[in-house]
C-alpha cells in the first residue's frame, strides 16, 4: 500500500512540476513587424502585402457608392497613399501590450470619417454571389487572430478567448475579394499574406 501512495504522490509531482513547465496561451511568439520588432498595443502600423506589387496597404475603402460603412480593402498601387491607413491593435487579454500570434485582437483604423461612426474592424454581411464575409467597420467590434505563415502573416477570426462560451462559430481565414476593380477584404477565401511596419 506504502508503494501506491509513493507513486502516486511521485505522479502527481511530475503532472504539476509539467504544468508549470508548459507555457501559456498568453506566452505565443510575438508578432513582428518589418524591421524584427514586436507589434505593440497602442502604436500605429501599416498592414502591407506580404507580395509585393499586388496593391497597396489595407484602408478605408467605400465599396459600392455608399458612403457608410466603410469596408475594409487595399489602396491601388498609384494611390497617393500606398501604405494605406494606419491601425492600432488591442489585444483581447487585458494587460498585454505585445500583440502575439494567434491570439484574439481588435484592430481598428486610425482615422476620422464622414460615417462619425467607429473605425473597429468587424464581420460584416456574406456576399450572397461568393459566400464570402465582407470585413467592414462600424458597429461592434469583432476580435480577429493574426497567424504566423512562415514570415508573412495572415488574419483570420476564429474568436475563442472572448467568446469561450459560444457555439462553434464558422472560422474563415481573411483574403482579397476583388469586386468592380476594388479589392476587399474578406473571410472564408484563401488567405492573403502580410506585414507590418510602424507608422
């Protein structure tokens, strides 16, 4: 009897002594921008493709002729501002102010509109044509990951630190949807690769 009790407490001594050694969800690799830093919460980036020559960086684009609300999409490459609009990220974890991957975080726009409406990333109406979820701003937040893809990242919005309640939501990695010339991003296409450099 003397034998299980050792060898219980000797198990449960090497279960706690391994969760102390595992590291926490809060503990993912930092996301970095251009110049090997990581991104910060509270500082302006440009969101740039991970390609070059494609488009310029991620703005405020007006999708169909209506003013509000704005979606959100690439500037064209002979744009006056290539590098987009600039972004501050928050992390979802209260605290954090390293942006980390994989990791639930709004992401809004820096910038005032016509809309006076928030410039907060969110999930917008699925195109009926492609099926697809427009990323547009105004209204409530919506909490998206960015994902490390071998030096470039992607976005996606699988939201599960704030919503750990909800039922499975319909997970959709974030690429260009281009419609009458204008390039849009949007979930549950391939995914777009970029990156990141301070304003």
């Amino acid at each position: 009897m003397t034998s299980i009790g050792t060898t219980l407490s000797f198990v449960w001594l090497t279960m706690a002594i391994c969760s102390l050694a595992q590291p926490a969800d809060d503990q993912s690799p930092p996301v970095l921008d251009t110049s090997g830093q990581p991104l910060e919460t509270g500082v302006e980036y440009y969101i740039l493709p991970g390609i070059t020559d494609i488009a310029g960086g991620l703005t405020l684009v007006n999708r169909n002729g209506i003013r509000c609300p704005f979606y959100v999409g690439q500037e064209p490459l002979a744009s006056a501002e290539p590098n987009g609009t600039s972004v501050i990220f928050t992390p979802y974890t209260s605290g954090e102010t390293i942006i980390r991957e994989s990791m639930d975080l709004s992401v809004q726009f820096q910038a005032l509109t016509i809309c006076i409406q928030s410039t907060a990333w969110r999930v917008g109406e699925e195109d009926p044509e492609t099926g697809r979820r427009f990323i547009v701003t105004a209204g409530d937040k919506s909490y998206f990951r960015i994902d490390n893809n071998g030096g470039v990242y992607n976005f996606s919005w699988c939201p599960t630190e704030s919503c750990p309640t909800c039922d499975r939501p319909r997970c959709g990695s974030a690429g260009i949807l281009i419609e009458d010339d204008k390039r849009l991003l949007a979930l549950d296409g391939p995914a777009f690769p970029f990156v990141f450099t301070r304003a």
